[in-house]
C-alpha cells in the first residue's frame, strides 16, 4: 500500500466527502422536486385524478422528454452557465449539484410517475367514494401506496447520481471522478484508479442494500 | 332510502353516443335488501359509477334519504357520498394500511380524534367478526376477510345505503353465503338500506327482499322476490328458478303445464289436490322447489293425460294463486 502516500489519502478522502456531498444535495433536491413533479405528471394525465391537457403537455412533453433526451455530458457542460447564476461559481461539488439535479429530476419524475400509475384505480376510486378531497387521495392514499415503487425510485436515481457525479467531477465538480481522472488517468497511477473505482462500487453496493431494506419495510403489498 | 330517478348517462365516443343508461328509476325503502342483477354490459357498472357520482349522470338525480346528491358541489357532494357506504368487488383496501387503519381512514378525513377512531374501529371490526385481525396488512388476509374489512370500511361513517358493487363475485360460494349473512345481520342491525349490484342469481336468492333487473341501460322487470318469481311471463322468475337443464318437454301424449307457486300453495299438496279433484294422473316432468328467506318457491313442470280437461284444471290452479303456462299438447 506504499502508493497511499499522506497526500493521496488526504485527497482520497476529500475526493470521497466531495462526491458524497454532491450526491446527497442532488438527491435530496432530486427527491422533493421530482416527487413533486412526478405528482404532477401522473395526475394532470389522461384518466387521471385531475386532468389538466395543457399543463401535462408542457410537463411531460416538452420539459421531462426533452431534458431525458440530452445526454448527462452535455447537459452537464451546457449547465455550467446556469451554476454560476444560481451558486455564483461553475467550479466544486456544489456547482455541479445544480447540474446533476436538473439532470435527474426528469428521470425520477418518470419513475414516480409510474410508481403511480401501478396504484390500482379502484383504490382512488374507494378514496373517493368515502369522501376525500383530492389532496387527501394524493397525500394519504396515491403516495403510500405506491411507496415501494417510490423507494425503489429514489435507490435507482441515488445510484445513477453516483456514476452521474463521476461524470461532473471531469469538468470542475471534484470528487472521484477527479481524482480517478488526475491521479489514475494523467499521472497513471492505476493503484488509485482502482481504488476510486472499489469505493464507488461499494458506495452504490450501500445505498442499494439500504434501498432494498427500506422498500421491504414499507412493501406490505 | 335510497332514490333514483330518470338516470340516464349517455358516454360520447368518437362522433356517436353510446347510451350506457337509457333512464333508470328505482327506490329502495330504508331497511331493505335489493339486488339489481344483470349480464355484463347491461349498464350494472355505469350504474354503481353514476351512483356514487364518480361519473355524473347526464341527467337524473339520486337522493339518499330525501337528500340530493346530484347537482351539489364538491364540497356537498364530499358529504353526500359519506351518507352512501360503498363495498367493492375486490375490497379495494389500503395495502399500505393495517385493518384497522383501513376502517379507520373515512373517519381520518374528517379530522375525527384519534380516540374516537379507535373506538368506532374496535366496535365495527367486532360487529364483522375480525376483533382479532385489527394489526393485519390486507395481503395476510383471505379474500372474505378482506371483503369484510371492506364492508366495516363501508360503515365508519354510519352510512344510510350500503352500495354493494358485485361484492362476492370473487369469492367461492361458501365464503359468499357468508358474506351475505353478515351483510343480512347488519341490515338488521343497523336498519340500512343495501343495494346490491351482482350478476349472480344465487346473491339475489339468498340475501334480496326485492330485484330489478337491468338490460341494455333499462330495467326491464322490478318486484319483490315473491312477486318475480311468481310472473310466469318474466324473465326473472325463469332465472331465479330454473327447471333442471334437461327438462323434458314431453313424455308421451299430453298437456304440459308449467306451474310457479309461493308460499302458502307451496306447502298445499297441489299436486295431488288436481288428482283427486280430476280424477286424472299428474305426471311431474321436472321441478325445482326452493326455500328463499322463509319462503318456500316451487316451480314445476307437470303433464296431463290427453283426456284432461285442461281449461278446468288451469283455472283451478289459477284460482289457488298458482301462475300457470300451458306449454303445448302432444
């Protein structure tokens, strides 16, 4: 282990802390706002709960599909403008939350939606009947019922944050990326490449088990 | 008491109209069972949905107790369907929620304490017979369990109707016997009104005070059970009590008299009263007796020898409150 000099560890764990900061930022930004949005997208559809035709176009249509199209690297690159209106810099981990964040709100949104869709209408319909308000038919029966479907989609985004971290880590955001890019790539120092690449590994391996426990929890499906 | 009057919803698709109901008016008297049979694609579904205005109506008004439930706000319609308790086919329960949550959640909306929830929760999972069951998740439930949560559910708001839609069309017929028992033993209970869309004959004989029955967005035929099934010229009394399959519909020379009968005649060896009055031999060619809620139906199909004199006879039966229908000499 000779290659783990003071300086490298020093910056192993900063690198480490970096990505784990930008992928709770954007997680939890991801999570509050796509939720929100996948809300939004199953309800103002056709059949469902409150149908609204324009507003879904422009959410589902232009906003979500268009967004889902552009690759991440792109996207990325093209934020870069937009981090420095809205974080005053395009440089380190916070920075690049702006971007992971409007790049996987879409993609959660998507997953929630369909966690909803998979609610049967029979129960919206028994929520109905027995009086509810549109909001308590959300709050207290579309969303917990579809919380397995929901959990599993905030495991899948967290994933996918994580490798999407790596990628903005290239372009100033820090983290493993960065230093799998410096000192593993340009120094070849493939120790240390490996290294990022075992944490990232376990990194994901964690949040998928802690995914799975919690979906187990509140399926009672 | 729940009424209907003219209700009609007519569902656009593409550039026709599609009539789903063409105008259906009942009223079901406060304490009574009735049942509304009809195949699928008579109308049974949009009914329920227009109902419980989970589809409006295109025109007609439901009332539950005098009270409209058409033609109010949302606001007031929200209160109005809490006077309607509703029982689905497949229960519908809340799987994120435990037994007790699930019959507790009409009385969540309202903001009622906790406290009262509790109560009202224990006292309706013990009037349903699932005391123990309060902490289950709906999927270690068997289907009959799940129904009967459903139906406590149904209650919470202590409902003036129960609308029961197709509620034992996916159990098997010894938990459907039982089903309809409790829901017999509540409207005692309780004095409800029940209303119960089905397509099965048995949930009709075994639990209805009365029955319409609804064809192509019309209900074609209404009555009593006694009444219906005592129509010779009905459609209801022939699926209510239908001869065996392989009924024959003659054996040798004859007249063949097809004979519906309630009650008290039922009991009344009718048969034998013919013999000895006409001196003739009856000859029973098929028959299907059976006990409806305390009442005994008969419906048989006897033949007369060729010498008979049928127009006597009939009109004796007839006289004895028999519905009698001459199928045919040979």
């Amino acid at each position: 282990m000779d290659f783990l000099t003071p300086t490298v560890q020093k910056a192993m764990l900063t690198a480490t802390w970096e990505t784990i900061e930008m992928v709770l930022i954007s997680g939890v930004v991801t999570v509050v706002i796509g939720l929100l949005l996948g809300i939004l997208l199953h309800v103002t559809g056709k059949g469902g709960l409150m149908p609204v035709r324009w507003l879904n176009v422009v959410l589902s249509g232009i906003i979500v599909n268009i967004t889902r199209s552009i690759p991440f690297a792109i996207l990325m690159v093209a934020l870069i403008p937009f981090a420095v209106i809205v974080v005053g810099t395009s440089l380190g981990p916070i920075a690049a939350s702006v971007s992971l964040t409007i790049g996987t709100i879409p993609f959660f949104a998507r997953l929630v939606e369909t966690a909803l869709r998979d609610v049967s209408s029979g129960k919206v319909d028994a929520a109905l009947v027995m009086g509810s308000t549109k909001m308590q038919v959300i709050r207290k029966v579309m969303v917990p019922e579809a919380m397995p479907g929901i959990v599993a989609a905030v495991t899948t985004t967290v994933v996918t944050l994580i490798g999407y971290s790596a990628m903005a880590g290239l372009v100033g955001g820090g983290g493993l990326g960065r230093m799998a890019y410096t000192y593993g790539y340009t120094r070849y120092n493939p120790e240390i490449m490996l290294m990022t690449i075992i944490i990232i590994v376990v990194m994901v391996q964690v949040v998928q088990i802690i995914g799975d426990v919690i979906a187990r929890k509140v399926d009672h499906r | 008491m729940i009424t209907v009057r003219d209700l009609r919803k007519v569902y656009r698709q593409g550039s026709n109209d599609v009539v789903a109901l063409g105008g259906v008016s009942l009223e079901v008297p406060t304490g009574k069972i009735h049942g509304i049979v009809g195949h699928s694609g008579a109308g049974k579904s949009t009914l329920v949905r227009c109902l419980t205005l989970l589809d409006q109506p295109t025109s007609g008004t439901v009332s539950v107790n005098g009270k409209e439930l058409t033609n109010v706000s949302a606001d007031e319609l929200r209160d109005a369907r809490r006077r309607i308790g509703m029982v689905f086919q497949h229960a519908n329960l809340f799987d994120s929620r435990t037994t007790e949550q699930n019959v507790g959640y009409p009385l969540e909306l309202t903001g009622t304490p906790k406290k009262e929830i509790a109560a009202k929760v224990a006292e309706l999972l013990e009037l349903v017979g699932l005391a123990k069951f309060a902490k289950a998740y709906p999927s270690q439930l068997s289907g009959g369990q799940r129904q009967r949560v459903g139906i406590a559910r149904a209650l919470a708001t202590d409902p003036d109707v129960l609308l029961c839609d197709e509620p034992t069309s996916a159990l098997d017929p010894k938990t459907t016997d039982e089903i309809l028992e409790l829901v017999k033993k509540l409207r005692d209970r309780l004095n409800i009104t029940v209303l119960i869309i089905t397509h099965e004959m048995h949930v009709v004989k075994q639990a209805c005070d009365s029955v319409s029955l609804l064809e192509g967005g019309f209900i074609v035929e209404h009555g009593d059970i006694a009444s219906v099934i005592t129509n010779a010229e009905g459609r209801l009394a022939h699926t209510l009590l239908p001869l065996p399959g392989d009924a024959p519909r003659s054996a040798g020379a004859g007249t063949i008299l097809d004979l519906l009968y309630t009650g008290d005649q039922a009991t009344e060896p009718v048969i034998s009263a013919v013999s000895r009055t006409f001196n003739i031999d009856v000859n029973v060619l098929a028959g299907s007796v059976e006990q409806l809620s305390d009442q005994q139906y008969a419906h048989l199909r006897i033949q007369l020898p060729v010498d008979a004199d049928v127009e006597a006879i009939t009109n004796y039966l007839k006289s004895n409150g028999i519905a009698v229908t001459v199928k045919g000499t040979k």
